[in-house]
C-alpha cells in the first residue's frame, strides 16, 4: 500500500485506529460464463486489495469514510437498515445491518476505507469492501461467524442490500483466497479444492480495457437464458440438471438435438470451458504453467468466438500478448464486454510490456488501458 492509513485515519477522525485489515480482490483464472451451468470456476485472490481502519466511539453512530470516495457518512445505528442511494456506504451498512438482523451486538464505530482494487472493473473491489467490513467486525466484535458465514452475509448485502443479482463466487474468493492457491470452486455445491499455483518466473498481469461493461447485464441474462434453451433440448434425450454435467465426449454424442447453431456454440463453451477448468487444476497440480497459459488462450478464443462474450477491446489485449514473446497466457476474466484481461508475464518484463501494450491499444483502440501487476494473495488478515 502507497499510503499509510493508520496516519489518514488520526487526521480524519482526530484520534488513533485501533485496529486496521487487508481485504484482497479477486480474478477468476479460468472457468467463466460457467458458474450458473454448474461447472468450475477457478479464481483466486489478488494483492490488490481493500484496507480499513477502525477504531470505536461512544456515541452510537457509525461514520465511513474513503479515501477513494469524496462523500462519507454518518448514520444512526436506529436507521441501519435504510439504504443511501447509490451511496458507497452502503456496502458496509449492509453489512452491519445483516449483522444487526442476525441478533449481534455491534455498537458504534469509526471507518477508514481505502482500496487499490479499479473500482467497478470487475475485480471485484464491492465483495473485497463487503468481506473487509464483515472481518473487521467478526474480529473486533468477536461475533463467532466462520469465513463461510461472512461469505454468505457479504452476499446477501450484495443481493437483497445492493440488490445486484450475483453468484457467490466473488466473496467466496475474497475470503477463501490464500497466497499463491487457486480455488477450484463448485458454486452451487460450494464444493471447492485449493490447488498450488506456483508462478515461478511469472507474474500476474491484470490489464484493465477502461470500457464501461455497460452491455454485460443485458449480455448475461441472454446468456442464461441460450443455455437454458441448450439444457431443455439436451432433456429431450438424455436427463441432466445441467450442461457442466457433460464433458465434450459426451456432449459430442448429443449435441445433435441442438438444433441453432448459435445455441449449439454457447452449449460447447460451457462443457469444453468446464473440461478446461479440470485441465488447468491438472496442468497446476504438475507445475506446468505453458500448459495452463494455453489453456488461457484457448478459453479467450473460445469466450470470443463461440460464446460471444469478450468485444474489440478485450481482444486486442489478448491479441497483443500472443505476439509478445515474454506472455504465456492470457484470456479476459469476468463476464465481458470490457472489464479486464489477465495474462501470465515473465518477471522483469513489466515495464516493457506495459509499454508496448499500451502503445498497442493506443493505436487500436483509442484510448489507454490500466495495466497492474499482481502475486497471488491472501485472504482477510489484521495488520
Ligand atoms: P467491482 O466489484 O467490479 O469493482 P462494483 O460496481 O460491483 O464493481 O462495486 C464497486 C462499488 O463498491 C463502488 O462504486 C463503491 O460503491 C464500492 N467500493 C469498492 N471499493 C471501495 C472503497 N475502497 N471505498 C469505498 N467504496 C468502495
Ligand atoms: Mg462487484
């Protein structure tokens, strides 16, 4: 962290912190559109991340502040359960207010938030501020809640509080997260396995495309909804729940009932992504990075082609890293249409890379793209 917060945190609120957090991010490495057809996904937590200061007052209220955000706020413990607007505090009101519902005790109390996550790229700086919040309190309330249990709070603050239709994996990962450790990840079952990801030589490149994901929602449901249409007709011949329960063999063998081709397309995304998820967890597990960085291109490609997700940004990104000698993998991550890329770079190469990338996009795309260079990180810790 480039700042000190314990320092802000004395200027803003004119006395000490008594406590402060880290709350990483999170990227999925491989296995997306796939989470809601019942396959793998694969993220892990980022060293980009979420800190926050707290300290305790007597007066029952509970302030927020951001250093990312110019409006705080100042709310009454009786009024927890109004939403502000748009508000940013909301994400940690909802928490308190879950909390609060749950029957604990929590009385008033001073934050400090600030976060290296790009906010709203999909990295998903809502469930780092949401886990960060739940932590902090679970730790200094001594509240009981194991990580799971903050996992599904920070949920329903995003679902019912935030009211954003979202799946579990981005606050799973941010509290699952453990260094240089993938989570193999069955979100409905929440099923999951750690697997070993040794970088080695590489780092973790995150290039953010800068475009607004304004069409991902629309996207998204269109999507469900395609494999939705996949699943019925698959029922007509053989009994599944859903799509992930094919590998590719098997879909091989009926995939004739999918009558549309663009349906057919989405159907084989998702069995030959979810295999790819299998292949990566196997490629990691026999340290063979080269592997699992073809597997990243092969992921993007199918992403772009066949489930039609990804978009001219996105792709000049990955197009870029494929000529560029010292990048073994790359795909974007997230639902699409913008958001952000991940790719595999050789350690010393950073500044080149970033360089030449964004002469690239420049070029391409018309504006600049946010490159930042990540490890695998932990999950929640008190500094
Ligand atoms: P993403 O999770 O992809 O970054 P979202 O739109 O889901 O994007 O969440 C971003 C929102 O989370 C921000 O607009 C803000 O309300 C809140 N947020 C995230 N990080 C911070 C922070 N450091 N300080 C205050 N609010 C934050
Ligand atoms: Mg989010």
């Amino acid at each position: 962290m480039n700042i000190n917060l314990e320092e802000k945190f004395a200027e803003q609120y004119d006395k000490k912190a008594h406590a402060i957090y880290f709350t990483p991010g999170r990227v999925n490495l491989i296995g997306e559109h796939i989470d809601y057809n019942g396959g793998l996904v694969m993220p892990c937590a980022i060293t980009l991340g979420t800190w926050l200061a707290i300290a305790p007052n007597q007066d029952h209220k509970f302030r927020f502040k951001s250093l990312n955000f110019e409006n705080e706020s100042i709310v009454e413990s009786n009024v927890l359960n109004e939403k502000d607007g748009n508000h940013w505090a909301n994400y940690p009101v909802g928490v308190i207010n879950e909390m609060i519902k749950d029957g604990k005790e929590i009385t008033g109390l001073d934050f400090l938030f600030y976060g290296n996550i790009p906010i709203g790229s999909g990295l998903s700086s809502s469930a780092s501020i949401e886990i960060a919040t739940a932590y902090a309190l679970n730790t200094h309330f001594n509240l009981g809640y194991d990580k799971l249990e903050l996992v599904k709070i920070a949920k329903r603050v995003e679902n019912d509080f935030i009211g954003l239709n979202s799946g579990i994996m981005d606050q799973f990962a941010v509290a699952f997260g453990e260094k240089n450790k993938a989570i193999v990840l069955d979100c409905e079952t929440l099923k999951y396995k750690m697997v070993d990801v040794e970088l080695g030589k590489y780092v973790l490149a995150i290039i953010n495309t800068n475009k607004p994901r304004e069409l991902a929602d629309s996207k998204y449901n269109e999507r469900v909804a395609e494999c939705q249409t996949a699943l019925k007709q698959l029922n007509e011949e053989i009994t599944l729940h859903y799509l992930c329960e094919l590998n590719a063999e098997k879909f091989a063998l009926h995939s004739h009932v999918i009558t549309d081709e663009v349906i057919l397309n989405r159907a084989t995304h998702v069995v030959k992504e979810n295999d790819r998820v299998h292949l990566a967890a196997k490629a990691l597990n026999g340290g063979n990075l080269e592997e699992f960085g073809r597997l990243m291109y092969a992921s993007h490609e199918s992403l772009r082609n066949l489930y039609e997700v990804s978009g001219k940004e996105l792709d000049a990104v990955v197009d870029f890293c494929k000529d560029y000698e010292h990048v073994i993998g790359a795909r974007m991550t997230g639902a699409g249409f913008g958001g952000c890329a991940i790719a595999l770079l050789e350690k010393g190469f950073e500044e080149d890379f970033a360089k030449h990338l964004t002469d690239y996009y420049v070029a391409k795309i018309g504006y600049p793209a946010a490159i930042y260079i990540s490890e695998i990180g932990g999950g929640p810790t008190s500094l």
